[in-house]
C-alpha cells in the first residue's frame, strides 16, 4: 500500500504508446491515454482491433479480479446497463518483471453529473434521481448494493443524457460489510448507520452526490448532531428545494427500498409542476390585464396632451 | 472450510523503538503462533522524512501482516482498510495452502488463469466475511504521540462500525506502551464494541522510552488468556479456533 497515489508502482510503468500484452489471451492493448485514477487504480483509454476500450490496472491483483466477479453477475442484470460491459481480464508481466492484473471494459465516454446540471439546467435534477433510483431498485432487486456511490463514480452521457455508473468496486452482496466506501458519502463516517450493505445505505450515499453536486468543496463533519447538520445543509440548497422532504427521510434511513423514495420523488416533480402551472397560469391573467392598463394609459396620455394643447393655444 | 478465528495485533506508532528486543523478531515470533501483526505509522505533516518510520514495514512483514504510514487525517480510512487488507491476505494464505495441497506445490492463485482465479477470490471473500475475528490494537503513548491520540481513538470507533457490519464476529482490545510499571498497559478489555472506549483513552504516560519490541510479546500473550475463549463460547456458535 502506498501513502498517496503518486506511489502507485503501475503509473511508472505505464505510459501512453506502449503496449500491454496479456499473458493468458495473448490480446493486445495500444494505451493512448489515462482517464483518471481513484483510490484503488488507473484507468486508460487503450485500443484493440481498432476499437476503443478503457483499461484498469492496479498494484493490488485481488481488486481486479474482485470488480471482474462483479461485472460479471451485473451482466446478468435484465435492462439498461448497470456499469461499463466486461471485455477481457488478463496478467500482464511489465519489462521490469512485475506482474500486474488488469481489465479491460467499455469506454464510456461523458461529462460529471455537476458540469452537466450545471450547464443544461436544474430541472435535470429530478430526472438523474429517478434514472439512479431506477439502477439501484434493479441492483437491489438482484442482490447487490452499490457501496462506493459518488460524483466521481457517476456519468452522463449524452443523447439522450443518461447516467451511468462506472468503478463497481465497492459493490457488495446485500448483508456483508461495504467493500469500499468514500468518507463523505458513507454514513457510517457520519454517525447516521452501520457499513452493512443495505438498499438504505446506497440511498444515502445518493443524497450526498446531489449535495456535493452544490458544494463542489464537501464539507466536513462537526461534532454537533450529524442528522441536523446535514438537514441544513440540503435546505440551504435552492435548487434542491423540491426534493427537501425526501432528501431528509433518505438521510434518516427513513427508506427501505429505492422504489419507495423513487415514489415520492416523483410526487415531488408532480407537485412542482402543479405549482408551476397555476403560477404561470397567474401569469396569464397578469398578461392579460396588461393591455388594458396600457389602454387606459394610452387615454391618459392623450388627454393630457390635449389639455397642454389648450394651454398654449 | 473450516471457520476459523483470525488473530490480529494492530500497532499505532509514530517512531522508532529505543528499548528492547527487536520488535520485527517479535512480530516473527507473534506471527509462528498464528498471529498477523499490523503496523500503521503516523507521519506529522507533509514535509516530515518517513525514514524514521523504516521500521513499520520491517516489523508488518516479519508478522506477516499489511503496513502504512499515513498523515493523521486520513486516519480513519487507512485503520479500516490495513486491517481489512491483512485479513484479505491471512486468508489467501490459507488458501494458498490448500491449493498448494490440491495443484501440488509450489503452485499459487497467481499461477492460475484469472477465471479459476475469481472463483477462488469469492471463497477468500466469503471466508473474510463470515470468520470470526480478534484484533488487539497496541498504541503507542510516548509524548510524541500526544496530538494522536483524539484522531486515534475516532478511527478505533470507525474501525468498530466497519468490522461489526461483517457476518462475523469480532472482539477488540486495546493495550497502551509503555505501561506505568509493565511493558504494556491494559486501557480496554475484550468487547465485541469499541463505542464505549471514548471515556477510557489512554492518557498519555511521558518519558522517551518506547519498548515496541517487549510490548508485541506481551501482546501475544493476550490471545491466550482463558476469559477470551470462554466470551467466544458464550456465543451463539461454537467458536473454533484453527489458524
Ligand atoms: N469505463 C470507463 N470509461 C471511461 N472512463 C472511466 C471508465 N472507468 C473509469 N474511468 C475514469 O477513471 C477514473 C478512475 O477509475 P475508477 O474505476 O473509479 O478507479 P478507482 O477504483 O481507483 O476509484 C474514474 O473516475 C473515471 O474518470
Ligand atoms: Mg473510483
């Protein structure tokens, strides 16, 4: 293990325009670039048979396998994906003689759920909570709880703009302790609940991406009730202003099942748009009065032109 | 499988011995009676040399256990994944072992192709998950150690909720050095929980001495003591001790 990620033995290694060669499939792997790197590994955009593929590579073999066992089974998952599609596993013996095991998936390609809110607008809000809370029912439903759910693990893609989750590390059978988790997000780290993977912990996590999405900085913890601290954060977020009531039940574990809180999100936005229409719908009789005061200014105005008429002449 | 009890000695430093054996024998020695030794080494701040902390990693391998050195905000993550870590390769050990006895030896998992090599890995899962655990954490209260100590015992809570959302069971203790007249000192006894270890944290002893070999001796010997079995055997399951 290494203090901070620039102690990463891989990274050394790995450079764009070398080739990584598995020692099992005998596949070959141009890297162009990196695409990022967490906790764990590194990520590289690499081609193969003129294809592009995102490969993941790290210090600790078992992690790769770990995350392969779990692509696998969410493969089986029925409808929209549930993470990036499995395409090789693989050793790869580097020329100073380390054997790394690696991955390698789909690309995804995409933007952060922050830059995307705030480029197109917050009426995404909603739409990305019920496009996650939609995953999460189905991952539940097939026995597994998401674990390490954060901004960074999250991406839109475009046309039409749909999340996706990517780095199933920290998923985790339903009942076992969270593989891996993200302080911030964990509520666990806040007082607010075990580590035991349950759908009530993914939804908090949830909570804490949209939260992170308006304070790009997090915060930290204070000694003072948790629970509160957190609440008052949400309120003070005006875009959020809808999902108030439901943000704070998923941070009280009120939740048992993301269907549920996927339920009231939904009345939420109904709510909202009720609100908004009979606010438009106010402005409509304010547009249609406007005429008439314009009229009535119009006759104003020329009376006292008149009356400024009669003065000079 | 048999399910086994793991046995662990979580060490928080932030320097060297200066009295004593050497603690890497210990931890070899700790190691032969079935126990991993862990060392976790707090660094000051960015700027300071881990050269002082050699150490650490000299004693986790001897003890056949995982090492870190870390700045104490991060803390909390790094307790949980070292230990988590450790019992991860305790049980590949095992594993090893008895594929060693299948495949013939020699033979390890990274010898097999990585589909039989996933299949492995939910078994060593499995086992990390169900087995019961012990894990005696050991801290070094030299003077040095004195604006540690909160940050401490917060990770020692968190490390508490991670291990307890397991299948498993656990127990933890914790044992402070140098003690006001042994080597080591007892601060909490063994306890399935460490919520209620905030009111009894170590205070911190003063002098320059810090005995980590003699003080992970002593702590060996703590596995051993009778009221630890008999707490196991109160439990719903028969606790099988096999390492
Ligand atoms: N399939 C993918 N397509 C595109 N980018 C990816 C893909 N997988 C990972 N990345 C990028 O690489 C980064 C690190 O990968 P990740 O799997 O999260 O590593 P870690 O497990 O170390 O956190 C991600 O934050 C993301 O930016
Ligand atoms: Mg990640």
């Amino acid at each position: 293990m290494g203090t901070n990620q620039a102690w990463k033995k891989h990274n050394k290694e790995i450079r764009p325009g070398i080739h990584i060669t598995g020692k099992w499939h005998k596949n070959s792997y141009l890297i162009k670039k990196e695409l990022g790197s967490g906790a764990i590994g590194t990520v590289y955009l690499c081609e193969w048979n003129g294809r592009t593929a995102a490969l993941k590579v790290s210090d600790t073999s078992t992690s790769m396998t770990v995350e392969v066992n779990v692509l696998k089974s969410l493969e089986k998952v029925q409808g929209n994906p549930l993470g990036p599609s499995l395409v090789d596993i693989d050793d790869w013996t580097s020329p100073l003689g380390n054997q790394y095991t690696f991955y390698v998936m789909e690309y995804l390609q995409g933007q952060s759920l922050a830059s995307f809110i705030r480029q197109q607008g917050k009426e995404w809000i909603g739409v990305f909570m019920l496009q996650l809370l939609e995953d999460l029912e189905r991952l539940h439903q097939s026995g597994w709880i998401f674990g390490d759910l954060k901004t960074d693990n999250i991406l839109v893609l475009h046309s039409p703009p749909r999340v996706r989750w990517i780095d199933v590390g920290g998923t985790t059978k339903i009942g076992r302790a969270i593989k891996e988790y993200t302080e911030f997000y964990d509520r666990g780290y806040w007082g607010l609940g075990t580590r035991r993977a349950e759908p009530s912990y993914d939804l908090f996590a949830l909570v804490m991406v949209f939260l992170h999405v308006f304070y790009p900085k997090r915060f930290e913890k204070k000694q003072s009730s948790s629970q509160v601290f957190l609440i008052n954060k949400i309120n003070a977020v005006k875009e959020l202003t809808p999902y108030r009531t439901v943000l704070r039940k998923a941070v009280e574990g009120k939740y048992q099942t993301s269907a549920e809180m996927r339920v009231e999100v939904i009345n939420c936005m109904y709510h909202m748009q009720k609100m908004s229409r009979s606010r438009t719908n106010k402005n409509v009789q304010k547009s249609t009065s406007l005429p008439m005061l314009a009229e009535a200014g119009g006759i104003t105005l020329l009376a006292t032109m008149y009356y400024l008429l009669s003065l000079l002449l | 499988m048999k399910k086994g009890t793991l046995k662990q000695i979580l060490l928080i430093t932030d320097g060297c011995s200066n009295k004593g054996e050497d603690p890497a024998a210990t931890a070899a020695l700790a190691n032969q009676q079935g126990i991993t030794v862990n060392v976790i080494g707090i660094l000051d701040d960015q700027t300071e040399q881990p050269e002082g902390l050699q150490e650490v990693e000299e004693i986790a391998l001897s003890g056949g256990g995982v090492s870190q050195l870390v700045y104490k905000q991060v803390l909390s993550q790094t307790v949980q994944a070292v230990t988590k870590q450790a019992m991860t390769q305790t049980l590949q050990g095992f594993v090893n072992k008895e594929l060693q006895q299948i495949l013939g030896s020699g033979q390890s998992m990274e010898d097999l192709a990585p589909e039989k090599r996933g299949e492995i890995m939910e078994v060593v899962e499995d086992m990390g998950e169900t087995c019961d655990l012990e894990v005696l954490v050991l801290i070094d209260t030299s003077a040095s150690m004195h604006d540690k100590l909160p940050t401490v015992k917060e990770a020692l809570i968190d490390l508490s909720i991670s291990l307890n959302s397991r299948i498993g069971r656990n127990r933890f203790c914790i044992y402070s050095f140098p003690g006001k007249k042994k080597d080591i000192q007892k601060v909490f006894d063994w306890s399935p929980q460490l919520d209620a270890i905030s009111t009894v944290f170590p205070k911190l002893t003063s002098g320059g001495i810090t005995p980590t070999g003699p003080a992970i001796r002593e702590a060996m010997y703590q596995f051993g003591r009778k009221s630890l079995r008999r707490s196991f055997r109160n439990g719903n399951e028969p606790g099988v001790e096999e390492a």
